[in-house]
C-alpha cells in the first residue's frame, strides 16, 4: 500500500485519536516507539481488511508509525531493532515499510534474516520492492524459495526484469527433482521459465 491507503485506513478505525497522538508522540520522541509500535494492532485491529487480503489496519498503523520514526536521527538502526526484537506480525510491518524509508541498503540483514524463514509471509513481504537493495545471488535464492514454499510469484517485485540464466537453471533443477519425485512444480513457476525459454529464442 502507499502512503495515502495506508492513512485511509487508519482513519477509518476506531482506534485512529490514539494513532494521532501516537504519531505525534514518536516524533517527539523516538524513544516512545516501541511500545507503540507494539501496542498499535490491538488499538488499531487485527482483523484482515476485507479489499485487503493480508492487511490489517493494525499493520498499516505499524508501517506510519515506521515513517514518523524515520524521521529521526539514527533511524535505520531504531527501525532494525524493532525488527529484530519483534514478533512475526510486527517484522512483516517492518519489512512493508522499507520501500518507503530513506535508509538507502540498511534494511538489507532484515531482508535477508526475512528471506532465511519459513514464515511465507516474510518470505513474501522480503521479495517486493525493498528487493532491489539484494544481491543478485541472494534474490534468486529468495525467488527458489517461494516456489519450494508455494509463494504466489506475482508479488515478487520486477520478477521477470532480474529473471536470468542462473535463476532458470535453478528453477530447471527443482523441476527436475519435483518430476523425479512425482510433484509439479506451480503452474506460476514453470509460466516463468517459459517466458525466459522464448526470450532466450527471440
């Protein structure tokens, strides 16, 4: 979600005077964060937004509170803490907010620590445009796994733009094992290779 969504859904919560006053109080104090970070999907929801599949308007509030604190000096590393000491919910906040942080290549570890679980929503969240800032080798990693996990593909940010050899030869290979072993491979995953076989033709 942008900005804009992002705030249209808090404001139409409950809960939206204490994420004002919340917000205002990150920004004056950055020290105030955490708690609020964490207390912000019970005042603000956990129920999953109904024209939002996997959002609730406590992440959303998350992800402002994220963008107040990045306001302040230090914040990369205020930001990779609330990360690191966070539960599931609260590290998926962190990694939809970095697409809109000024942090340049400092949530990289995030992203990587994200892309090493079994959870497919952090799995997911570590691939969408944030995804840029990885390595060449660890993004291809990233896209094996959430076709070994049954990850969706389409939320894979620039898939078919970084899509090259290596990762088709990678993907030709778990093809080969899953055939071997008498499993598809997902129907997203072998439309992928296709296109790069008629790229490669073209």
């Amino acid at each position: 979600m942008n900005l804009d969504e992002l705030r249209a859904v808090v404001a139409g919560v409950p809960g939206k005077a204490w994420f004002d006053e919340a917000e205002a109080r990150v920004r004056a104090d950055p020290d105030t964060a955490g708690p609020l970070f964490a207390r912000a999907a019970r005042k603000l929801g956990r129920q999953p937004l109904p024209d939002r599949p996997g959002w609730t308007a406590g992440q959303a509030g998350r992800i402002l509170l994220l963008l107040a604190l990045g306001e302040a000096d230090g914040a990369a590393g205020r930001i990779a803490e609330l990360y690191w000491y966070g539960d599931p919910p609260e590290r998926l906040a962190v990694l939809h907010a970095l697409p809109l942080l000024d942090i340049g290549a400092a949530g990289v570890p995030l992203v990587e620590d994200a892309l090493r679980t079994n959870d497919p929503r952090l799995v997911a969240a570590a691939l969408g445009p944030y995804a840029s800032h990885l390595d060449a080798a660890t993004w291809r990693q990233g896209v094996v796994k959430c076709v070994f996990m049954g990850i969706p593909l389409s939320g894979v940010d620039r898939l078919d733009d970084r899509a090259d050899e290596t990762l088709a030869a990678m993907l030709a290979a778990l093809a080969s094992e899953r055939a071997a072993a008498g499993r598809r491979m997902p129907a997203d995953a072998v439309a992928l290779l296709n296109r790069h076989l008629l790229r490669k033709e073209d």
